[in-house]
C-alpha cells in the first residue's frame, strides 16, 4: 500500500474554480477509481456532467474552507492563482484537510513578478535581466536602456493580459505608466528571450518535484501570433520539436532549485509550479512562473495522464511524492482549442446560446464561460469553451480538436484556426545553444 491515495480507500474531492482548467482537472478526477465523489464548486454549465456543483465565493478562503468542512472532502484542489495568491489553502489546511495547492506565501512566485525575480536570482535560475519600477520616470530609464522587443510586465495578478510585448518605445511606457497609475502597483521592465516558449507543469510536495509533459500555449487572440495577449487561445502536448533531455534540464537547472529556494525560506511550495520558458540560443529561461495548472496547458496535459489523479494530488498534499511511481501517459498527443466570445480579450458579448452538435470520437468539449439560463447554456466569459482531442500523432489530434470546434454554434464566437499548426508542419526550431539571438 503507497502512501498518498494508492490504496483505493474511496475519497470525496472538492475541485474549486469555474473553466475549463477546473473542468479538465474533475474529468481526470473523475476517471480516478479511488474517486467515490467529485465536486466543482462553483464549477459551470460543463462541470456538472462530471462533478456536483455548488455555489462558492471561490475568492474567499473562509468560505473555501467552510465548504470543504460542511461536504466533509478528504481533498481540496485549488484550480486558479486568485484564491490561492489569498490564501484559499492556507484556510483549508488550518482546519485540517489535505489541499493541493500552495499557500498564500508560496503562490507569490505567480503573485509578484518581482519576488519571482528575486527568488530566481537567490536559486540562480536563468531568466531575464530586469528592472522592478515604481515610478513612470524610472519605467522610461529602464525602457531607454534596452532594445527593441520592450517587455513590460505589472508586478501583480492580471488574467493574463499584464504584460506588453512591443517595439514601440511610446507604446511601452504609457502601458508602464498606465498600470502604474494604481496605488502600490509596481512593474517589471526585462529584456526580451527570444526562441519559442515551453510550458512546463510540475506538481511538487515542497521537496520532490515530478515534471509533466511539456506543453505549448498560444497567448496572442489571433493566427500567427498577432492582436493582444489573452489567457490562452489554444495549446498542444507533448512538444515534438523539443530537445531530448530538456525536461530534465529544466527539473535541475529551474524547478528543483526553485522548491529549494522557497522550502529555505520556510515558504515550502506544494501545488503546481508553472514554468513559463522560453527555449533561447542560451539554453531554457524562464519568462514567468504559474501557482496552479496553465488554462488551456492542463486541458491537454491531463488529457495525455494515465496515473490515477486524485493519488497524484494528494500525495503533493501529504508530503509523500518522493514515494510516488512514475507517471504513466496515454501514447499520442493532445490538442486543445479555446472558443471565445465576441469581443474576448476585451469586453466579451454574454448571453449568447452555446450549441455542441456530434463530436467526434476522443474529442471532449470542456467549458470555462458558460452557465445554464432558463434551461440553456449561454456564454458567461471570454473563454467560453475549450475543445480538446487526443490522437495517435500531434496532426491526428489537432485535425479532431478543429472538427470539434466546427461542431460548436456560439453567436460571434471564435477560434484561432493555427492551434499546433506550425509544430505539425515542423516550423518550429530551437536555437542551437550558442548561437547569436
Ligand atoms: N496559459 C497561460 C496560463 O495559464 O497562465
């Protein structure tokens, strides 16, 4: 008998958060035979086919806590960085119930941009030079010192949609300025990685940590990267362009030194680290680091896991992952594309009826903003569905993901049609370390 869950005693989770992350993590939740009860609170329109949903102040802890009391779960899994950067599993652990999930001080390597870099710097972990600015004049100095790509970044919380990557100086500095113009807010000014990025998820204990597969986000709302950032329109896993031994160099080069760095501190991280990286002519660096599963980056990633989940959290939660057997993944790929409304990333239309005609086989439509209105299920975000296939080849998955998406009626909805496109083609290369930038 492992520790952790392996020895099938029948568990009640609580799965807190409303997308589609919260809806691919109690899917995989719900395959778990160890699993005898699932609940996504507040969950949405999606999640109630797999898990009992509740209403939930998903931003309070207290309440988090409470819920977690009254329904009497063996286990809380913390979906966003919101309640966990305010301490959603520090409340459920002071009333003694396991929770995967990082507490309040630990979820500051996503918080703060700027604790990130200097956690970084102490761990010596590669990532960009940086400049942490309170005021406008110092944004523009830290600005006036590099090149061209600029990358300004706000220091704190921002769906996704807090950094500015631009060549234009102006452009640059009125967005540092502008999120300045908040009380207390600070930015971050970094030079520009180039090379493609990586998301690699980890789940940890606080001391061993165990890589996922490697996935790729798409952030930018429109084909071939243009328009604003967003929260994700779109990922694949695994990565075949990658480089063998690239997990491996990133577990020692960033992530064991890392969950060091804050178990030194006596902020012991547990949860999931998120590195953001970015594979540069100079090896991986690290763009930014996540509290919790990327959203769209677990949709795939979760998709692809065949290790029972709800085990794998809670050994994360009691400690016990050095003990853990590896990860077993389904052969093949995965590919995810997210279906957004009108107007995502800036003011979404909501109200508009969702319609999912036959889908095919391996094809599973999670929800994000969606909810049931006098019957119907309507768009109630931006991110409004998330498609995601498995197949036998990255090509096979992304061809079912798009018939998936094709299936989907949402008035003014849309989709990037490139998701894993070029990675299919074979266009996208690492820099041999080395080379010029
Ligand atoms: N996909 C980016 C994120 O989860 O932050």
């Amino acid at each position: 008998m492992l520790p952790g869950l392996s020895n099938l005693v029948p568990v009640k989770v609580l799965v807190v958060g409303p997308g589609a992350r919260e809806h691919a993590l109690s899917l995989a939740l719900s395959r778990d035979p160890a699993v005898s009860h699932l609940i996504c609170a507040p969950g949405n329109a999606g999640t109630t086919d797999v898990a009992e949903a509740m209403p939930l102040d998903a931003a309070d802890p207290a309440a988090v806590a409470a819920l977690a009391v009254a329904e009497s779960v063996d286990l809380v899994v913390v979906g966003p960085e919101g309640p966990l950067v305010a301490g959603a599993a520090d409340a459920v652990r002071a009333v003694g119930i396991p929770v995967f999930g990082p507490s309040a001080a630990a979820a500051q390597l996503e918080g703060s941009k700027s604790f990130a870099k200097e956690v970084m710097a102490a761990a010596g972990v590669p990532t960009a030079a940086s400049d942490t600015c309170v005021t406008g004049d110092e944004a523009a100095a830290a600005l006036a010192a590099r090149q061209p790509p600029y990358v300004v970044k706000a220091d704190g919380l921002a769906a996704g949609k807090g950094v500015l990557v631009t060549d234009d100086v102006v452009a640059a500095e009125n967005f540092a300025r502008d999120v300045l113009s908040a009380t207390g807010a600070r930015v971050v000014i970094e030079d520009f990685l180039d090379g493609p990025e990586v998301s690699l998820l980890a789940v940890t204990d606080g001391t061993t940590i165990v890589p996922l597969l490697p996935a790729q986000d798409h952030k930018r709302v429109g084909d071939d990267d243009t328009g604003p950032n967003t929260g994700g329109m779109g990922a694949y896993a695994p990565l075949p362009w990658l480089p063998a031994g690239t997990v491996d160099l990133v577990q020692k080069t960033v992530l064991q030194p890392v969950i060091d760095e804050m178990a030194r501190r006596g902020t012991p991280f547990s949860g999931v680290l998120y590195a953001g990286l970015a594979m540069t002519s100079r090896g991986p660096s690290v763009v930014e680091f996540n509290c919790r599963f990327g959203d769209p980056e677990a949709q795939v990633v979760l998709a692809l896991l065949k290790t029972p989940l709800a085990g794998l959290l809670m050994a994360c939660a009691d400690g016990t992952l050095a003990v853990q057997p590896p990860l077993e993944w389904q052969p093949g790929s995965a590919v995810t594309v997210v279906v957004a409304a009108e107007g995502y990333p800036g003011t979404p239309a909501a109200g508009d009826q969702v319609v999912v005609g036959d889908l095919p086989a391996e094809v599973a439509v999670l929800h994000a903003g969606t909810s049931v209105v006098a019957g119907d299920v309507v768009t109630s975000g931006g991110r409004v569905l998330s498609v995601t296939a498995t197949g036998s080849s990255l090509a096979a998955a992304r061809t079912k993901a798009y018939e998936g998406v094709d299936a989907v009626r949402i008035r003014g909805g849309f989709s990037r049609r490139d998701i894993a496109a070029k990675a299919v083609r074979g266009e996208i290369s690492v820099p041999s370390q080395g080379s010029e930038p």
